[in-house]
C-alpha cells in the first residue's frame, strides 16, 4: 500500500438528513432501538478538510456555534480517521478542518456527516482506497446514521438504521427547516419515548419489527409532495415535544403559513416542513423569521459525501 504523499488538503462534502418516516420498536439487548426510517439527504452540508500531519487533531468553523464541541478522542471524525488508519494499517495521522452548517444536536446527523466526509477524505488523502462495502462497514461501527451520510440520496433503514436499502424517489422534494437554537440529546429523547411507553399502563413496545409504511414508498416514487405530506411520521416526536414543549406552537404557525406537513426531524430539535415548490418555501421562510426563528430552505434528495478536490 502506499501512502499519498500530499501536501495539498482533501476537500469533501457531506449532506445532512431528515427522516421523513420513523417507527422505533422495542430496546435491543445492545441498547439501542430496532428502527424502521425513510431518510432523505438534504441540501445543507459538512465540508471536511484534510491535511495529512503525524497526530490527529481537528478544528471547527462555519455558520453553527461549535463552542461545545469536543476536538479530543471522543470527536466522531477523530473516531472515524483513526478506525480508518488503524483498519488500513496507516502509520500517520491527520489534521480535520470542518465547516459545518447542519444543527448540532438538532437531529439531522451532522455529526455523522463529518464522520462520513472524514472516512472517505482520509481514504483518498492516505490512498488506502477501501472499497465501498468496506467503507460502509467501518461507517456502520461508527454510528447508525454514518452509512446513510456515506450514501445519501433517499434510503430505508433498518436495524439500528444502518441496514440500508435504497429507495426510488422522483423529482425533488423541498423542505423548509426551522431550526432551534438548541439541541436535544438523542438518547435522552429515546429515554423519554420509553417512559412515556411505560407509563401507559404499564405498555412496552410488543417486540415486532417495525416498518416504513407502504405509502410513503409510493409518495417517494410518485414525486408527489402531496401524497408524501399525508405519510409523514416520527414516533419520537411526542417524546421531543415533552422535552421541549416550544415546538409544538413551531408545527402550528408552518401549518397556518402553507406547509403541506410538518415533523420533528429524527431525535429533534429541528421541524422540517414539507412544502409544494420554490415559492411556497420562500412565504414560509419568510413568516417562521417573522416570528424570530432561524428558517432553512433546502431540498432534497441529494448525493452523500462526495470529493469536492483533492
């Protein structure tokens, strides 16, 4: 194997994602939820620098606060140059420039994204050149939205969420974000969604698998917003409503200004609004900043982490 000797910087880009769809099932032995979500990468990316150097480090810029943002060991970028190097038998390290704009903890997997940009920057920039199953395997150790960040486009998930199988969608769906400025920890929503379970006489999950419901696979096919609007569903929204009660009265202004639909995106806090086209999208962005909220027009489906040079 050789290694690349560059001194120039790989650049590459990841998209977030909305989940469109999300049924969770009951608590797996390893902690973690059985799933059965539609996720759709969006037009709001992570770009990833990387500069070969002897340790692994990384720093943080763009247009999200990332004052709280571990840069040691326990980063997810760090976590993912180093599985690489150790995989691939790399001797080096690497230096991590990101630039992100995905919410942080906002249930759009950034975190993930810079994950997925960082595997596929370090492949190029130390030329271990893994093939995609092998890359997808080591994003699956890493999280279970790395996979998705890697492929993008529109995909079931399964499992953990990282048994992927892709899905037809036609033309482009456009969604408008209304992000929060602050996050909601993942787990601590999974927690929430199981006491509210319980609490219900005592009701636990039955055990069976869940799915995507057949009609949102159609809607997706169809390219029709539409019928898409009428699908959508997130079980862990009512956990992320009691964590955060303010996003309820954010669903009810998106529908009074024109969404077709409106969900809590993932674990939250992030509402991702369904909207007709170009135009709808601009009048809601319009009244959601009216009401002091930061709005974002994107669209989707969109490809995964990608070489933009390098």
């Amino acid at each position: 194997m050789t290694i690349a000797a560059t001194d120039e910087a790989v650049h590459v880009r990841a998209p977030g994602k909305i989940n469109l769809f999300m049924r969770v099932g009951a608590v797996q032995a390893d902690g973690y939820h059985d799933v059965a979500t539609a996720y759709q990468a969006v037009s709001l990316y992570e770009d990833v620098r990387a500069w070969p150097d002897d340790e692994f480090s990384v720093s943080f810029g763009g247009t999200v606060d990332t004052s709280g943002l571990p840069t040691d060991r326990s980063n997810l970028a760090i976590k993912a140059a180093k599985l690489l190097a150790r995989t691939a038998g790399v001797p080096g390290g690497v230096h991590l420039e990101i630039e992100k704009h995905v919410p942080i903890a906002g249930g759009m997997g950034g975190g993930s994204a810079d994950a997925a940009a960082t595997l596929v920057a370090c492949d190029a920039l130390w030329g271990t050149a893994l093939a995609k199953e092998e890359l997808h395997a080591l994003a699956a150790k890493l999280g279970a939205d790395v996979p998705f960040a890697l492929s993008g486009g529109t995909a079931i998930g399964t499992g953990r969420g990282d048994q992927l199988s892709p899905a037809l969608a036609t033309g482009s769906f456009h969604w408008v974000l209304a992000v929060a400025e602050f996050g909601l920890s993942t787990p601590a929503v999974y927690q929430e969604l199981d006491r509210q379970r319980e609490s219900r006489l005592g009701l636990v999950h039955d055990g069976t698998a869940p799915v995507v419901d057949a009609a949102v696979l159609q809607a997706l096919r169809a390219g029709d917003a539409r019928r898409l609007a009428e699908s959508l569903h997130n079980d862990l929204q009512p956990a992320a409503l009691s964590l955060a009660p303010g996003l309820g009265g954010i669903l009810d202004l998106g529908a009074a200004h024109g969404a077709l639909a409106g969900l809590v995106s993932g674990s939250g806090p992030t509402i991702a609004f369904l909207v007709d086209d170009t135009d709808s999208a601009l009048e809601l962005q319009v009244a959601l900043s009216a009401a002091r909220l930061h709005a974002v027009h994107v669209h989707g489906a969109v490809h995964g982490a990608r070489i933009i040079s390098g």
